[in-house]
C-alpha cells in the first residue's frame, strides 16, 4: 500500500512546499489544519504541521504523490513533468526496437482509468524533468 501525500504550490510566494508530507486537509470554519504522517509504533500517526487560515489555504495548490518513483529514485507526483523513451515507429504496425524517441508529459489523473496517466513497471522508465508551476517554459514541448 502506497503512502498517501502531497506536496503543495504556494501561488503568492511561488514556490513548491516539499519539506513536509501533507496528508489531511480538515477544514473548518476558517481554518484549514494540514497534518503528515510520521512513523510511530511500528505504524504511522498523524502530526499537525500547521493551521493555514482560508486566505493561505486558497493560495495554495496541492498535488498527491502518484506512488511511482522515477529512475533516480525521485517521488513522481501530479504536475510533474516527465520524460521516457518509446520505440520508433516504423509503420502502423510495426517498431523498431533499436530506436526510441524521447517523449514527455504531464503527469495528471485519468477520471476515466481512475489512475495516473503513468504506466507502473518493476524498471523506473520516466525521469522528471521539471514541474508545472516551476517550469511553465516545458509545457509548450508537452
């Protein structure tokens, strides 16, 4: 079982919020509270990172951890930009194994799949190359 996390993009500071493993959103009244998990007792348990007001909360956009890891070890989260080499294409039908081409994409959740656009191999075959909010430049090649 994966562990369920995000990462956040403040808008106003724009920067990326990666130190702490956000978990849970409780929001209520005009407070919004963000725990983690930490490791506790052979298990995990949830630890209060900070109180964000609705101001804060509204200024920031969360994207979840998809599980997958690229091939230098890196947590694969939405938003990420990533690339990966497929085989050429030589006709409809047919490829040639001893070419690929490098492509890239943005890593965004499929509603119809109900999973990431991402394919889960034993081999990492992706390796992140940026973000969508830190390298905006990377969305016209996606």
């Amino acid at each position: 079982m994966r562990m369920i996390k995000f990462r956040a993009w403040d808008k106003l500071k724009r920067t990326m919020i990666t130190n702490s493993s956000f978990t849970t959103l409780c929001i209520g009244g005009d407070i919004a509270t963000v725990s983690k998990y930490i490791p506790h007792k052979g298990g995990y348990a949830l630890e209060s990172v900070t109180q964000l007001s609705n101001y804060e909360y509204d200024n920031l956009i969360f994207m979840q951890y998809t599980g997958l890891k690229d091939k230098d070890g890196v947590e694969i989260y939405e938003g990420d930009i990533v690339c990966y080499q497929v085989p050429e294409k030589v006709s409809k039908n047919k490829l040639n194994l001893n070419k690929s081409i490098t492509k890239e994409k943005i890593v965004k959740w499929n509603s119809f799949s109900c999973g990431y656009n991402l394919t889960d191999t034993n081999k990492p075959i992706y390796e992140i190359i940026g973000n969508i909010h830190d390298n905006p430049d990377l969305l016209e090649a996606s």
